[in-house]
C-alpha cells in the first residue's frame, strides 16, 4: 500500500506537487509574514489572534519560550513572536518564562533581532516560580512549557500535573476576560492540556475550540 502511494505521489506532476504544498502550507498572512508555516496551530492562533483583539489584552504570559526563535513555526509555533508581534502593535505587554538557558537564550537573540525588547521581557526562571512572583492581572496565558512525549506516559503525566500547576498558580491573576491556550494536546495521552482542561471546565472555562491546541474563555 505504502509502496502504491509512493509510486502515485512519484508520477505526479510537479504542478500537482506545488499544490499540495501550497495546501499544507497554513499562513497567518497578512498578519505574518507568508513564508511562516503555522501547521497545525494556524486556527486557533488566527482565532485568538481575534480574541486579543476584541479584548484589548494589554497583559499577556507564555510559559514555555520560543527557543529556536521564528525557526521554527512549524514545530514549536514560535507563540513568543506570533503574540509578541501582536502586543507590540497593540501596546500590550508580554512575559515569556523559560527553565533553559539554551532556550531563553534563543528567544532573546529574536528578541532582539525583532527590535521587540520594550514589548517582551524573556525570563530565566521555573515557570511554577515565575507565576508564584507575578502579581499582575493577566488577561491572555499560553501554556507550553514542559515538554511532552507522545510514548513515555510517566513523562505525560509530569507535564499533565505541570501545565495544572501553572494554572492554579496564576488562576487568581485571570478574570473573566481572560483567555487560555494550551499547546501540544492533540497528543497519545491527552497531551499537555488533559489535566488542566479537566480542571478548568469544573471552574466554569469553556473550550472555544479543541484541535491541536486548544482554546479556552469563561462562561
Ligand atoms: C515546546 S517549547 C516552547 C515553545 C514555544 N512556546 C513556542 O511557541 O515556540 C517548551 C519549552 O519549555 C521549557 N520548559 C520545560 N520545563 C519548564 C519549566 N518547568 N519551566 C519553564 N520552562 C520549562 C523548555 O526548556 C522548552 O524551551
């Protein structure tokens, strides 16, 4: 069967393949640039995207930070920048926390390439200490920091119990506003959201959209 499919994908014509690549190629164009491939993320950034908008977000947080800066759009998604880029026409203010030098480090080179330091401030802290510090209101949380595996279940369930923990940690700083997107659910396990969307949907969150990322506001 696969053999079959490679010869079919093999004969077609190169137009055909251009196609196909301009199908899975999903742009937040005109927002972003049209060489950024979001894949999989592309809906539900485009529709918060929308949501910061609508709701004059001034505050945001990102637990988990863009380490290989707007490299990698089609992996990681490169939120820091997608929302970085958002607050800074917007006046808005971001804070993007990462456990790793490497990756702080790499934030921070497209931090500064982007000329986005007044917007963005990239810290070097666990994300658990970080929020326990953080006394603002936040009024958009993208979650995305420890990192899944889609076989090991003792490593999802410690990312499950972690992304809950930043959650009820900033929980209070949230209001009704506010906007919530787990990365890296539509996993084997749940991914990175099954605990804390079990949780949140008991405290009256309702999911706006549950696709590889899913999506929350208040009731
Ligand atoms: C998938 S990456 C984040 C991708 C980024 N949000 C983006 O959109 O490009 C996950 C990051 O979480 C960081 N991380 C893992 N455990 C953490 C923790 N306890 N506190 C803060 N960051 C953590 C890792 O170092 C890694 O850089």
């Amino acid at each position: 069967m696969v053999f079959k499919i490679l010869t079919i994908a093999l004969l077609l014509p190169p137009t055909i393949h251009f196609t196909l690549k301009f199908i899975k190629h999903k742009s937040l164009y005109p927002f972003m640039p049209f060489k950024y491939n979001f894949r999989r993320r592309r809906i539900t950034f485009a529709k918060t995207l929308k949501l910061l908008d609508e709701r004059h977000v001034k505050m945001i947080i990102e637990t988990g930070t863009s380490r290989e800066g707007l490299k990698n759009t089609k992996g990681d998604g490169a939120a820091t920048f997608v929302f970085g880029k958002w607050a800074k026409q917007n006046n808005a203010k971001m804070h993007s926390v990462d456990i790793s030098e490497e990756s702080v480090k790499g934030a921070q080179d497209e931090v500064n390439r982007q000329d986005l330091n007044d917007t963005i401030t990239v810290h070097l802290n666990d994300s658990l200490e970080f929020l326990k510090n953080f006394n603002e209101t936040v009024d958009f949380l993208y979650l995305d920091s420890y990192d899944y595996s889609k076989t090991d279940k003792e490593i999802q369930v410690k990312s499950q119990e972690h992304h809950l923990k930043e959650f009820q940690i900033i929980e209070d700083k949230l209001h009704d506003n506010s906007i919530v997107l787990i990365d890296d659910c539509g996993l084997p396990g749940g991914g990175k959201g099954k605990t804390v969307v079990e949780y949140m949907r008991k405290k009256n969150w309702k999911v706006l959209i549950d696709a590889y990322q899913i999506l929350l506001v208040k009731n």
